[in-house]
C-alpha cells in the first residue's frame, strides 16, 4: 500500500487542506475509488476505509492481480466534515458541482482541478454518492448516461439495481459524468443514508466493490458473498410520491421495504397544532426505491421514489 497527499493547500487557520490517496498494486491504471466530497457523507467515507482495509490485507496475502493498480481516496473534504457542515465551509459551494474544476478559479474549483488531475486515466471509476436530498437508497449503482455505453458492466456489482439516467445540465459538472468524458467507466453507489453506520448497508456495498473487482479481475479471490441478479432500470421510470402540503412528516415505509397499491406510506402533520394535513398513499405495488429522511417537508417535496412491479 503506498499513501500519498494528491492535492493539499494552506490554510490559514489550521493545518494544510490535505486529500489523501491509498494505491495498491503497480502498473495500468484499472480502478479508482472516491469516497465523501462532502462534509455529511460519513458512511461513504466509513466505507471506503473498510476497502483500504481489505485491500490491504488482500495485497500482503498476495490476491491482488499483477500488473495493475487501484487507488482509493475516503475523503476529498475533511475540513467540512470536521465541522460538520455538509458543503465548503466558507462559500457553501459543492465540490461535486465544479468538476473538471479550474486550477485558477475558486477554492472548491482548485480541489477539484487537482483531485481530478489524478483521477485521469482509470479504466473504471467509483463514486460512494450522496443524493441532494436528506433520504435512504436501496442499494444501487447509478451511471450518468452519456457516449460510452456499459450499463451491463454494473451488474457486476451484484447489487439489485443498475440505474440508468439521462444528465440534467446541472449534472454536467458531476465527477460521474467527467469521469466519462475523460473515458473513464464511472458509477456511482447509493445505499442507506449518509449520517448512519448501518452495519448491513455499509456491508453490502463494501461487498458489491469487492465483487466488482473479482469480476474485473483485480482481485483473485472468491466471491465474498451471494450476488443479486441485477436489473437494469431507467430512472424516469421510478414513481415518485410528493408532498401534498409542508409540515411535520411521519414515515411508515423505508427504502426497500415492498409496498402494494393503497398502502399508507407516511403522513403529513400540522407543525402547530398537530392535526394530520395528508396521508401519502402508494398508487403502485413495487419496491420503495429512495425515501425521503427529514423531518420536516414543503410542499411538493419528492417523498418517496418506488420501481412499480
């Protein structure tokens, strides 16, 4: 394992603004893995330390395949993370919105100028993702879908779904989709929500990584676990429950619970006088796909997202 600084800056305050990289193996660029770019993303950083983890134990037994190299960075934003606010601390600007980045611009376009910089040449890219929603995911690979085209290459992951989608303009500045640009095979991950440790979801998407790598040949190794056949889906194909008025939400379904047509899927409270103001109802049977995890919600705020069976 070899750990290096690939990108660091002064700080006037406190110590250097340091983003660290861990590389195992030697040769082709085949795999890099990118954990939080932002300050909230707790368990993608929590995960991407259990692949340092493995993958070192994997590269003293001798698993690794010869020839090739993986890198793995748990965390391109530590300063917002120690304070835990979930953008850049001073102008509240996403590093994951300023990507290929501007080596001469604002201070999240430099991190993202020089992070970026090293993340060239991969042959695949992995993103621990966060959703611009407070919520919870089934666990999935998302991929950006632009020129290349290996959506079938996701179910390598072993995970349920491979979801597909067409990039918004905002999305043009996302790592996914510059990865691609550059030619790199980028996904993103989604599973649970970023604040918690959740022991099975953190697991299985450590898994899903490993398993990919088998798959790609990086690591010679059996399968850690059973894989899931993977479906591939569109994502304007999820339904998507919004929030009839603002108010106090109350939950009653969670990502990847099942739910049939005309179940009662949450409520909607008066923050005053607590009198119920809407019951959400499912119109459809299917897996809830994504739920929203905030207390509180406007009005015609997206609640819940399930893929109809």
């Amino acid at each position: 394992m070899k750990k290096e600084v690939l990108f660091s800056m002064k700080s006037p305050f406190r110590d250097d603004f340091k983003i660290l990289g861990y590389t195992f193996g030697e040769g082709a660029k085949k795999l890099a893995i990118v954990g939080a770019l932002r300050g909230d993303e707790v368990a993608q950083q929590y995960v991407c330390s259990q692949i340092v983890k493995e993958l070192n134990m994997l590269e003293n037994h001798g698993f690794l395949q010869k020839g090739v190299s993986v890198t793995v960075v748990p965390s391109a934003n530590p300063f917002s993370m120690n304070i835990g606010k979930r953008f850049w601390a001073m102008d509240d600007t996403d590093i994951n919105r300023m990507f290929p980045g501007y080596n001469k611009g604002e201070t999240t376009q430099r991190i993202a100028a020089g992070l970026f910089e090293k993340l060239q040449g991969y042959e695949y890219g992995i993103q621990m993702a966060s959703f611009y929603m407070p919520g919870e995911f089934i666990p999935h690979v998302r991929i950006v879908k632009t020129a290349l085209d290996y959506a079938d290459e996701g179910k390598d992951f072993g995970l349920p779904y491979v979801s597909v989608t067409e990039p918004a303009p905002f999305d043009t500045t996302l790592l996914n989709y510059n990865w691609q640009i550059w030619n790199t095979k980028a996904f993103s991950m989604y599973g649970g929500a970023n604040n918690r440790i959740e022991g099975f979801i953190c697991k299985s998407e450590l898994n899903a990584v490993l398993r990919f790598m088998i798959k790609k040949g990086i690591v010679n190794k059996k399968s850690y676990d059973p894989a899931c056949v993977s479906e591939i889906i569109n994502e304007k194909d999820l339904v998507v429950l919004q929030a009839p008025c603002a108010g106090i939400f109350y939950k009653k379904k969670r990502a990847g619970d099942f739910v049939r047509r005309g179940d009662e899927l949450g409520r909607i409270l008066d923050p005053y006088e607590g009198t119920l103001k809407a019951r959400l109802y499912s119109y459809v049977d299917g897996i809830m796909f994504f739920s929203h995890d905030s207390p509180l919600t406007l009005q015609n705020t997206p609640l819940f997202k399930i893929y109809g069976a």
